[in-house]
C-alpha cells in the first residue's frame, strides 16, 4: 500500500514520497525539518514558505487534491529546485520522480483538472 495520484504523477511508498518533498526542499534551501507537521519540534509555519513548492509542501501524503493552478505553481517550482542539481537518469532517483511529478502536474494543468491523491 502507498501513494497513488491521478495523471501519473506519483504512485509510490509514503515514506518514498516524503523523502521526495525533503530532498526538494533542501534543493531550494530549506530544511523540512524546521517546519510544523513534518517534525515535532519544528517552529516554522508552513505558509512561511515563498516557493511555488509550497502547496506541495503544505499538501497531505495521503489524500486531497491539487488543483489545476496548484499543479502549474508546483512544476515552476520542480523546474527552479532542479536547477540547483545535476540530472540523473538513474530509475527511482528524487530527479526522476521530480520529471515525473512535474509531468503529471503539467498534464493535469493542460486538462484544467486536479490531481487527486489516494
């Protein structure tokens, strides 16, 4: 059992998609760690955040919805936080679940729908 979305954008452990969000943000400077909801001593509210990572940041691992405009902030956001690596062909690495969540989120933009997580 674990993460599944619609458009193909992730299907996968929890823990997988979590490392997922932790490697992101450290990509663009900052640590999940120092954050409330992802660590119990965390001080930092979520909505701190000015990223258009954000709503993937601040989104449920198991259930909910992104929306259309959610789903083009966060593959701008995937864009910029991969500037900041090399890329890495290498099958189930971070890099390439970021291409994937992107394309799921690119698809589900040009469809104007939302990605639904199970």
């Amino acid at each position: 059992m674990g993460l599944d979305t619609t458009h193909e954008a992730w299907h996968g452990p929890y823990s997988s998609f979590n490392q997922f969000r932790y490697w992101l943000a450290n990509l663009i400077g900052i640590s999940l760690n120092d954050y409330i909801g992802y660590n119990e001593n965390g001080t930092k509210d979520l909505t701190s955040i000015n990223h258009p990572l954000m709503p993937l940041f601040n989104h449920s691992d198991c259930d909910g919805k992104l929306t259309s405009d959610e789903c083009k902030q966060i593959a701008e956001g995937i864009d910029s936080a991969l500037k900041n690596t090399e890329p890495d062909e290498q099958p189930y690495s971070h890099y390439q679940e970021a291409i994937t969540f992107r394309d799921g989120c690119l698809l589900a933009y040009s469809k104007n729908e939302e990605i639904e997580f199970h």
